[in-house]
C-alpha cells in the first residue's frame, strides 16, 4: 500500500513552522539536475522529496536544468531527465533552465565587481588549486586580488567579448582566504569556455559555475525550501552569501538531506558514461544500469520505487542500503497485480507415453492464486511437454522431491506423473525423460487418492512460444568497491571501478512460455513460477518473439526492520 505523506522528517518540520509564522506563505520547491547524463535511483529519492514534500503542504515544484556546463550537456539527456520524472509519477509546476538568466546572472556578477566583491584572477586552475590551501592550512591570496573596481570590470567585460581564450581568466569572489570553509575562500565563480550551449548557442563564452549559478536561480523562481543532498552542506555559506550580496529579493534557504547509497550500485555519472561510451553495457537503458530507464526497462514499477524511497525516509544520515531493499518493494509491488504463468528458463523435453498421441487438452490455470479477480486462463497439455533441467535428477540427493527415476511429482494444474525412463546422448547427457501420467489426478477434479511432495511447472511442447531469458546480477561484485572507488580516492587506488565489474551480470538463456505470452509487448510483466518477475524488453521484444527481464527473483531473505 502507497503512502500519501512522507515519513516524520526534520525538513517538514522546518516547513510547517514556516507556514505557521508566516515567514512562508507558498512552499516552492525545485528538482534541479544538469542535463549531462541519465537520472540515477539516487535522483529518485530527490525527486520523491521535493514533489512530494511541496504537494504535502500544498505547494509546487519547478523542473530545473542547472545548465551551466555546455561541456558535457546535451537536449538527449534534458529528454530523458523530462521523461524519467514523469514515469515516476510526477508533474511541474514550471520548467526551467539556468542558462534562462545568463543575462541576469552576468548582471549580479558585474555588481559584485562594483561592490568590491570580485575580481578577474589571471592564475591558471592549477595555480588556484594550490594557494587555496587545506582543510587546516589557509589559502594564500592571488596577486590579482587587490585590482581596482574599474580593472575589473573593463577584464570581464573583455572576457565576455571572446578576447581571451579557454583558462585564461577566471571571476572569483572575493571573501575570504583564510576561512576555515574552503568553499569561502575566494571560489571561482565564472569560467571562460568557447563552446556552442545547447540553449543559448554561441551567445556566451564565460559560464557561471555552479555554485554562484544555483542560488540565484532559486532566488529568481522564488523557490522557498531548497533541498539537496548533504555534499552540499558545506556549500551553504557561500549560498547564502550569494543571496545576501547580489542583493536579490527572494531569500530561499538550503537544507540538506543524506543522499541514497545502494550497495554494488555505481551512481557517478562519469563511471556510467564511461559504462556507456565505452559498450560495457547496452546503453544508458541497459536493465543492468541503476538509472531509472534502466530499472524501467527492467521492469521496475514506480510505485515500487517510490515505496522503497519512502522506506529510507529522510533524514542526515549518509548510510548504505541493501540491493535486496529495493527488489523487496518492487516484488511486494508486482504480487498481485502480475498474472501468474509458466516459463521454461532451461529445458527439457518430457514424454507422457501413456497419454493419447495427437490429442490436446486445456486445462484451467488460476492467474494469480492471491488475487481471485484476475481469473482464470486456458492452458494446453498433450503427450510433450518441456519441464526445466533441474526439475530433475537421475540420482537425487536425499530430499529431493522433484523428478527422478520411479518418483511421482504433480505437473501445476495438470496431473500427477511419475518417471519409468531416462534417454540419453552418445555422451550420456540426458535429453528426454519418459513418464507416465494417471488420468485420476486431474488438478482440480478434488482426487485425493494419494499425495506427493513435489509439484514442478512446464510448458506444452507443440504450442510452447521459444523465448529470450535475460537474467541478472549487479554490475559491480564487491561491496568494498563502493568505500575504495570514490571519486575522491579513485586517483590513488591501485584498481578501478572497471576491475569490480561482474562478469556475471547479464546472462542470456532460451526456452519456452506460454501461448497465451506469444504477443507480449514491452513492459508486459509475468510471474514465472518459481523463477521470479520478468517483464518483456522493449528494445528486442518483436511480434511472436519475446525477450523477458528478470525484474527481481521470487524470494528474498529480506525482512523488514522492525519498528
């Protein structure tokens, strides 16, 4: 069952006190992504926040393009952002895109200037880089911190005319060198970069950065709550100087909440291009890829996303979730809704010797046995049909209740068959079992003469559709990939995150489904007994030919904590 609020959370908290004093009167919030790769199950969360909170207290969201960058942003990703946030379940209020107020955002930066608050730095990045100082030593100041107003202005006026080439110049802020923020002292907040925008095309050559960028964008579209991930804490003080000194008349505030971490799961934009651009995985959709095309291509459901989110609730915290979390919500998700059919994965061809030879027989087959609404359906059953290979075993370990030779098993919604002989190759690989069936043991004809242990699923051999089996594993193997390949660290560690890559994380197998599942079309989603939830690719499922994703197995250890 779906909520309809968020959890008890410090920000809705703030929220409410807001509206109550008055200092609010209408909540706004924003989800404000850079169009420079797909949206990841990390954004997921943040989407889930900002919409939801803002609906919560009867507010609105905007869809924000931070796109300052024209380096590596491109329309293709600003169409999936837009694509992903409505498959999610939800609708902006206004779309909007940073580049929108270049114009103004040049204007505050010209202010600044006038204020004696910046100035043109002719120190390349490296150079920067190093009289910023560390996280306990001071910054040194540029020996172009002390130009004069007019200097200024005449340089970046300069540089927004194209006369200097790329790194060049840089505009900083000036505030404070020997701050014990790092992010205070003297941050760069315009670039010099001779590249076409998608937006704006080649009417600029100097890009604000994103940090001087953000808040002004907030303050011009009125945004009251502006919520971001907990990396942006330490940003905060320059946001708010930002606001204070270009002197806008919105005054939105940041807040911060502990980002999504999911175990084995990449969710750096550079690693999954990389993924991509490099053919490691089958594009930004691939079902393998944690971004939310690819969980929908999987076969995903947004209500089981938005169900996992909620679970994770929002707080500071910064921990790491399990991948079995996830699959819980989604399997919780598809349990009733999902017709419950028959796949075989790995075959193996059954002969009924005893039953008539050229007949077919239908026989009824509940479609989900939990939910009586969805009825019934009609399967065939004749002399052949295809069971899975480890269904069973010519010399099976004790407790062993499937086939073997001289055992009797149920077939689901058909009879009772027990196996009186093994066929077998020159190699002496098993390649046809033959069994008798007793005509008595009618599922559903209430026979109850005796009982078996062990009932397996199959398919009818002559009206069996051949089917593509797609099944998965997570991309990356160990969980000490996730602590060794930050970002931050990657440089000095001895592997990359390309050496945790699994080798197993796609595997393709052939079998049979169901007639009733030859016309499947993409995201069409089946239960397969005993296997898991699958859900039809939309890129290679064709008429009559079927490819199936695994969503997420049948069972899971998982368990609730307790409240």
């Amino acid at each position: 069952m779906e909520h309809t609020n968020t959890p008890p959370n410090f920000i809705k908290t703030v929220i409410a006190e807001d509206l109550q004093s008055g200092k609010v009167k209408k909540v706004v919030t924003r989800f404000p992504p850079e169009p420079n790769g797909y949206l990841h199950i990390g954004h997921a969360k943040a989407i889930w926040i900002n919409f939801e909170l803002a609906k919560e207290f009867g507010g609105s969201t905007n869809l924000r393009f931070d796109d300052t960058n024209p380096a590596k942003e491109d329309v293709e990703y600003v169409k999936s952002i837009e694509e992903d946030v409505k498959w999610l379940g939800y609708e902006w209020t206004g779309k909007y895109f940073a580049s929108d107020y270049f114009d103004t955002m040049y204007e505050k930066a010209e202010l600044l200037i006038q204020k004696g608050l910046a100035y043109v730095d002719d120190q390349s990045a490296d150079q920067i880089r190093e009289m910023r100082g560390t996280l306990t030593e001071p910054g040194t100041n540029s020996p172009y911190r002390e130009r004069t107003i007019e200097e200024n202005l005449d340089l970046f006026r300069r540089m927004r005319a194209g006369e200097f080439g790329n790194g060049e110049r840089v505009l900083r802020a000036k505030i404070d060198m020997a701050s014990p923020n790092i992010n205070l002292r003297d941050p760069v907040i315009y670039r010099i970069a001779h590249l076409e925008h998608h937006n704006t095309g080649d009417k600029w050559c100097i890009y604000p950065m994103y940090t001087f960028a953000h808040p002004l964008e907030d303050a011009i579209e009125h945004v009251t709550h502006s919520l971001c991930s907990i990396e942006f804490e330490d940003q905060r003080p320059f946001y708010d100087w930002v606001i204070r000194e270009c002197e806008v008349e919105a005054e939105p505030h940041q807040y911060e909440f502990g980002r999504l971490n999911l175990a084995q799961t990449l969710t750096s934009k550079r690693k999954l291009k990389q993924l991509v651009d490099e053919n490691i995985v089958d594009g930004w959709d691939d079902p393998r890829m944690p971004t939310i095309s690819g969980l929908r291509r999987r076969g995903y459901t947004p209500e089981g996303i938005r169900a996992f989110v909620y679970e994770t609730g929002i707080s500071k915290s910064q921990g790491v979730v399990d991948l079995q979390t996830l699959d819980h919500f989604v399997r919780e998700d598809l349990k009733l809704r999902v017709p419950r059919t028959m796949g075989i994965l790995r075959p193996l061809k059954v002969v009924i010797t005893n039953y008539p030879e050229g007949q077919v027989e239908m026989l009824d087959a509940e479609n989900n046995t939990e939910n009586e609404e969805m009825g019934i359906r009609q399967i065939p059953f004749s002399r052949e049909i295809y069971i899975e290979q480890d269904d069973f075993m010519e010399n099976p370990p004790n407790k062993y209740f499937r086939l073997f030779p001289g055992n009797e098993v149920r077939l689901k919604h058909a009879y009772f068959i027990k196996c009186n002989d093994v066929i077998k190759d020159e190699e002496g690989n098993v390649t046809e079992i033959h069994c008798t069936y007793d005509v008595e043991t009618k599922s559903g004809s209430g026979f109850t003469g005796r009982k078996v242990k062990g009932t397996i699923h199959w398919v009818e051999a002559s009206q069996a559709v051949p089917a593509e089996f797609r099944l998965y594993e997570p991309l990356i193997t160990a969980e000490e990939a996730d602590a060794e390949l930050t970002d931050e660290n990657e440089e000095t560690a001895e592997k990359t995150f390309l050496d945790y890559l699994n080798p197993k994380s796609l595997e393709v197998v052939h079998g049979f489904v169901e007639p009733g599942l030859k016309d499947s079309k993409g995201y069409d989603r089946y239960q397969f007994f005993r296997h898991g939830y699958f859900s039809a690719d939309p890129k290679y499922t064709m008429p009559g030919d079927p490819v199936f994703n695994l969503v997420v197995s049948m069972k899971s250890s998982f368990k609730l904590p307790k409240a």
